[in-house]
C-alpha cells in the first residue's frame, strides 16, 4: 500500500481503507488498525463493521475510536492510547485522509 506514512517503526496512518486492502495489511506485518472515522461520514465508505469483520477473517485486531474532525476528546486520546499500546505488534490509524489519526497519535505522545 503506497499511502502509507509511518510515524514511527511500529505505528503508521494512511486514509480510508477498504476490506480488500486488509489482506495487505496483515502481509506488510501489521497487527492491528485503528479507525477514526465515524461510519457514514462520506458516501460510499466502508462501515466500520465491513472492515473489523475482513480484519478479523485475516488475523488482525479492529478498533474503532470514531472522532469528527477537530473534536477529539480526552476519552478519545485515551482510548486511542490503550489501542496502539496493548496491540501486540505495528499498527495502522486512519481516517479520511490520515490526519485525524496522526493527531490523535501525537496527542498520546505530548
């Protein structure tokens, strides 16, 4: 996946994914990913049960920590904090266009 952009050895961001590209994931040695877009945000966007359930089937760990964008709160930072901390292995945050994901990330890291 060329949109990929790692923000540390272990953790990366990249916008919407789709179920396909899970397969990938897992084979690029990702453990888990982390969603931070509310369902039904743009038309036409996987649910986030469409990815946990294709996650899943291929070995990997879903969460789904959905933020507007500029709204994320202190329970969403600690959420997002427990979700990379506890995966065992790299993660992958995204959103619509990765943004969301990286502040999130550098929110735990302040």
């Amino acid at each position: 996946m060329n949109n990929v952009t790692h923000i540390t050895p272990d953790f990366a961001v990249s916008p919407q994914i789709t179920p396909a590209q899970l397969a990938k994931l897992k084979a690029a040695g990702f453990t888990t990913v982390i969603c931070n877009r509310p369902d039904h945000e743009d038309a036409g966007q996987p649910t986030f049960a469409e990815i946990k359930a294709a996650a899943e089937a291929v070995g990997l760990e879903a969460h789904h920590i959905p933020i507007k964008p500029g709204q994320a709160t202190g329970a969403d930072v600690e959420a997002f904090d427990t979700a990379v901390t506890t995966a065992k292995g790299k993660v992958l945050a995204y959103c619509r266009s990765g943004g969301r994901a990286q502040s999130l990330f550098a929110a735990t890291r302040g």
